[in-house]
C-alpha cells in the first residue's frame, strides 16, 4: 500500500475518522492493528520478520532495566543486537555474499552457497535500526524500557514511518505513542498542508524525473554526454523529492494523528559544506550512525587519524546500509573520503572561498556521488563517468520523452527548492484563508501534473 495511492487514501481516512472517534485508551489498540495491516498488505509473511525483531528487543530491553550487573546488561545487549544484525544480513546481504562466495568456491573448486529464493522484506533496514537503537538506549540508561510489548510493537510497526522513516528514537516516540491527543483543526491543518506538499514532490516532480532517469541509467552506453548530464541532475532531484517528500507525507499524516515525528530533511542542496550536506540530509540516519556508530569508535577523541579511520568506517558501513552492492559501499567511501579531505582543507578553504561557491561545489561532489548510488554496476558507473567527460554531444532527444516535460520538470524542481531554500514551510501559513488557498492549490497541482503509476518510493527497497 503506497502513500500515493487511492487505496492508502480509503485506509488513512478511515484510521483518521476513528482515531478522533474511540476513547483514548483504544486509539494505540488502533494504530497498532492499522500498522499490521498496512504492512501485511505488502506481504503477509514478512509481517512475522517484524515481529520476532520487536519480541527479542523488548526482552531483552525489559531484562536490561531489571538487572544491575554490568556484564550481564552487555551480554544482553549483545544478544538484541547479534539477533537484529543477522536478520538483517540474512534477507538483505545474503544474496550478494552467496554470489561473491560462489565465484570464488568456483575457481577453488569447493562447496558453495545454496542459492535461496526470497524477497527483501518492506524497509528492514529502518525498522530494524530503529529497534536496536532503542536497546542500546536502554543500555545506555537513556531511555526507560517499555513495560507493555504491544506498545513497542506498535514503535517498531507505526505505519507512517514503517517502511522509509524517519528513524525514531525510543526517547522520541514511545512518549508520542502515549500521550493524550485532541482534536486540534490548526495540528490538523499543519499536517494535512506538509502530506499534499509531500505528495506533491512524490507524484508531480519524483516520478515525472523518473522518466528521465531511468532510461538513461539503464542502458548508459546508448546515450550521449549531455544526455547522461541532464538525467545525473535529474536523478539528484528525483531522490530529493521522492525520499523529502516521503518523510513529509509520514510526518503529515503522523501529525494529523497528534503525534510529532523529528525532521529528517532541512534543504540539504543549499549546503556550504559536506559535513552541513550531512547535517541537512537524512537527518535520522545519519545521526543513527553518528551516535551508534561512529562515537562508540571513538569519534574525534582519539586524535586526527583515528578520528579520520572512524569516519571513513562509519561511511562505508553507511554505504552498505544502503544496499548489497558494491556501487553502494564506493558511494559512502567517495562521502567518507570527501569528509576527510574537508576536514583538512576547512580552515582555509573556508576563509578564501565564498558562500556561493562553496553551495556549489559541495552540490557536485554530492552529484558525483550519486552516479555510484544510481548506477546498476561498477562497470556502468565507469561508463557513465567516461561519457560524460568524454563530451561528446549528440543532437538525439530521449527516447519517448517530450523535451517540454524535462523543462517542465527542471523549473517546478527550482521553485520548489526555492521555497525549501527560504524557508516558506506549510506550517509558517497563519491565515485561514491562505491555508485553504494553500490546499486547494496544491491538490489542483497534484491533480493537472501529477503521474498516477503507484510507482514505488525509491527508499523503499532500503
């Protein structure tokens, strides 16, 4: 069930009358038997995935808020994260390390892998950090364990975040969950306005970039440098405002519910600097790996090369967060090298260039960048990269793409960030007749420009 889909329209609406409807007490009831459903319609069996995460995190958080022992919390802590790291690797990593394995076990003439016939499971990799993250905070005593296991099923499971985030805190979260919501037509409002804009960057400017992007990253040997250009910019865009508006939407709609998810994208393009690009894009994740990765290294304590060693580690396991391949664990070396370098160059790099320079700079290495993210190989990555340098022009258009819509595209992609950039938000509108303006616009754009495929958001196979 997709959030650009009617029948996430019928679903929500539903969840929504009956939430203000039912007394206080049963409205968690009620968002706990929503969220199951909304992932059992995807798939059925993979529901039983989620769940055997949440019971070993709720034991074993229970039990670590229970006992004094130190060295029986770790042993505990270790057991809720070895549990969650190898169900992880098993839907999401085995397939790539079966095949990696069998290509050597070929030429040494010994046993292979079997070869396993399953599907990667709905947005694993979030629930399954969001879970972990709440028992180290447990460990950590930041966070007191949740009495009630149904309470953090439904943490673990809540529907509008289950499946792309934003990853959520215990401290954030579980607090939301309980507390008593009513009914507030400016919440309502708020919420309404930032899951249209959302929908709107998904279904107008997301899915319409798709088409350019695509056809090109497909097949890159049958295109020219410049088309190969205009789709790498595309593509910086079209995972922009597919993942951006992902997160607006499920804050949105969350909002709508009474319940406030933390921002996860603060106009990541207008950026000065790598580290500023990190700290505006995919804020959930990025401070995930931050505080449960790279600090417990040691972060910068230990002096300049280890602090350099455990931000290149922390991105390359970033990188291969992200997927089972090696286009993947290249894209978080290339942020994780350009941190590194960054860091040695700040000082002067900061006093002798100006702002606007820097916004671009940082903008292409951050395009760069998502060559590796987008290309299906290594061999394409270096095709692509080889053609666009190349510059070799031609005067064919893409293939089955009116050149007006890829104009259309690139200008409503700058008015949008435009507005992102200065920071006209939906909330930020006061009046009620603007507010009404506001939404009426947006569902009239939604309606005249928007592309009905029910195509996939891009993060969900994350």
């Amino acid at each position: 069930m997709l959030f650009n889909s009617l029948q996430f329209l019928f679903f929500f609406g539903s969840v929504f009358c009956l939430y203000y409807l039912i007394p206080h007490r049963a409205r968690w009831v009620l968002l706990l038997l929503s969220s199951v459903y909304f992932y059992m319609c995807w798939n059925i069996n993979y529901i039983f995935v989620i769940l055997t995460i949440a019971v070993i995190d709720f034991s074993c958080g229970l039990v670590i808020s229970k006992i004094e022992k130190k060295k029986s919390k770790k042993i505990l802590l270790i057991v809720s994260l070895s549990s969650n790291l190898l169900i992880l690797f098993f839907f999401k990593y085995y397939h790539f390390f079966q095949w990696h394995w069998n290509q050597v076990a070929t030429i040494l003439s010994f046993h292979g892998l079997p070869v396993l016939d399953f599907i990667l499971p709905m947005g694993i990799s979030f629930h399954t950090f969001q879970s972990m993250g709440y028992t180290i905070d447990v460990y950590r005593g930041k966070v007191k364990s949740e009495k009630n296991p149904f309470r953090f099923i439904l943490y673990v499971l809540f529907f509008p975040q289950l499946v792309a985030g934003p990853i959520e805190r215990g401290g954030n979260l579980l607090p939301e969950l309980r507390k008593r919501v009513s009914w507030s037509s400016i919440e309502i409002g708020v919420g309404l306005r930032l899951a249209l804009w959302g929908l709107l960057k998904k279904v107008v400017l997301a899915d319409r970039l798709t088409l350019i992007v695509d056809p090109v990253y497909n097949h890159p040997l049958n295109y020219s440098s410049w088309q190969l250009i205009i789709a790498t910019y595309a593509f910086a865009l079209q995972i922009y405002f597919d993942f951006s508006g992902y997160t607006d939407i499920a804050i949105g709609i969350a909002r709508m519910l009474g319940i406030k998810l933390n921002l996860n994208f603060n106009s990541p393009y207008k950026a000065d600097s790598l580290q500023n690009f990190w700290q505006r894009w995919h804020i959930s994740l990025s401070t995930w790996f931050r505080d449960y990765v790279y600090f417990p290294l040691g972060g910068s304590r230990k002096g300049v090369a280890r602090e350099f060693v455990n931000l290149f580690i922390t991105f390359l396991l970033s990188g291969f967060w992200h997927g089972a391949s090696l286009t993947f664990i290249i894209w978080g070396a290339w942020h994780g090298a350009g941190l590194i370098i960054e860091k040695k160059i700040k000082n002067s790099f900061a006093v002798c260039v100006p702002s606007l320079i820097k916004n671009i700079l940082v903008f292409h290495f951050v395009l760069l960048g998502w060559v590796w993210f987008r290309a299906q190989s290594i061999h394409d990555a270096f095709s692509i990269f080889k053609n666009i340098f190349s510059l070799k022009f031609s005067s064919r258009g893409f293939i089955g793409i009116d050149f007006t819509e890829i104009l259309f595209a690139f200008f409503v992609s700058s008015i949008i960030l435009f507005i992102e950039f200065r920071n006209l938000k939906p909330e930020n509108i006061y009046t009620a007749k603007a507010r009404w303006s506001y939404c009426i616009l947006l569902v009239a754009c939604i309606y005249l420009f928007g592309i009905f495929h029910n195509k996939q958001f891009l993060y969900f196979q994350f």
